[in-house]
C-alpha cells in the first residue's frame, strides 16, 4: 500500500529585501532494519516538521541571512541497545529551536560565513520520557572566513580558516553522561587556474589544525565513545568543462 507524505509551502516577498515562508511536511525516514530483542521488524520511522522563517539580502546581495524556526516530532527513531548487537525503538522525540545563517561579502576579496542553531531536543512518549535526546547539543554553529587574493600574479589564490563549535551533548537517552561541547579549527589554501576553456582547482585542507582533542558522538552507552579524528591533511584535484 502506498503511503502519503503531504507537505505543502507559502513563501510572501513584501519587500525586495525580505522574503518570509513557512511550510509543513509529513514524510517517511529510516526503514529502521535494525534488529530487536524478540526478533520482530521495526515499523518504519515517521517525521512530521513545521518550519517557518525569513530571509534577507542587502547590499546587492552582499549580505544575505536566513532565520528559521522549526519544530520537528518523530515517531519509532532507532537507538543502540548498550552491550548488545539490538536496537530499540523511540516512541516519539520532538525537537524544536531556531537556526541561523548569515553570509557576507565584505569586500571583493574577503568573504565572512556564520551559523547558529539551538535545539531543544526531548524524548515526549517512552522509556526515558521527558529527558534530553541522545547526541543532539543545544548550541552549535560555525564561522568561516576566506581571502581571494585579487592581483597577479598570484590571483586565482585563496586562503581560509573557520571554527566549528558543539556544545555539551548526553551520551545516551537515560542521561547517565554527558560528552563536553568542543570546538575545532579548520583551514585550506586553494587555487584556481584556466587551462584551456576549462578551471582547475587545486586545494588543500587541514582539519582539526590545532590537533584538539574531542569527542563527536557516542553509541548510546559511555563504552562507545567515538573520538574525533587528529589533525587531517587533505587534498583534491578538481576540473570544471
């Protein structure tokens, strides 16, 4: 039998500058194929979301921003059952909060990226109700810079660094632990060239530049704690016809 997933959206511009929306969706996650305890299959995990927001631009589009509010519930979410290869099914979990996007252009050669979300994320029907989602802190957000050298002859090069914040998260749905929020320093150098009526682009990435060490997530228990990577170099190779 075919299952529905309605959504429906309204966007209004009452001026150039501003734009505000809202939608509703109702859709299908997970076929949950995780295993249970007493060998039954898992219903199928369900979403229904509310969102609704504004979006500016200024300056010519120099400088655009997007803020939305947003209140999410799904219902049978897969968790780890700790010291064991089964899963266990969520009743229902709701998060809500706010998230944050602004992007400049402050000059023709430095660009500025910010983002910013809290979410309030709980258990509402289950075992566990009432305590704080498994992995899922309540702030977290971003800020990116990158600087286009514009005169040859080394235009086509750009540097860049950002940092990533996490706040405080719970190791699992009875909140018996926490895993402490932690920032982390990314950075790359980039550079672009014609070749042809073609662009090769050349970049190379370090991740976790100061070689901080954190956590990112657990698997539901404090015996599954997954550490974050150390400092990573990465490079690539790119070709745009």
């Amino acid at each position: 039998m075919a299952t529905q997933s309605p959504r429906v959206g309204l966007v209004y511009q009452p001026w150039n500058w501003l734009s505000l929306y809202g939608n509703y969706v109702e859709s299908l996650g997970s076929a949950n194929i995780g295993v249970s305890a007493d060998g039954k299959p898992f219903s199928p995990e369900t979403a229904e979301q509310y969102e609704a927001g504004f979006k500016t631009e200024f300056f010519d589009k120099r400088l655009t921003s997007t803020v939305a509010f947003y209140r999410l519930t799904k219902k049978n979410v897969l968790v780890p059952i700790p010291g064991t290869a089964f899963s266990d099914a969520i009743g229902e979990a709701r998060s809500q909060g706010v998230e944050v996007d602004i992007a400049g252009q402050v000059t023709e050669a430095l660009s500025l990226i910010a983002t910013y979300a809290y979410s309030d994320a709980k258990i509402t029907k289950g075992d566990n109700q009432g305590n704080r989602l498994w992995d899922v802190p309540r702030n977290s957000g971003s800020l990116w810079a990158k600087y286009d050298l514009q005169q040859e002859p080394v235009r086509g090069l750009s540097f860049g660094a950002g940092v990533y914040f996490l706040g405080q998260r719970e190791g699992d749905n009875g909140n018996t632990f926490q895993l402490p929020g932690y920032g982390r320093v990314d950075a790359l150098v980039k550079y672009q060239l014609p070749v042809a009526s073609s662009r090769l682009s050349l970049q190379f990435n370090v991740e976790n530049l100061l070689d901080h060490r954190y956590y990112v997530a657990t698997l539901a228990d404090r015996f599954s704690v997954i550490p974050g990577a150390p400092r990573t170099f990465i490079g690539s190779v790119r070709i745009e016809y």
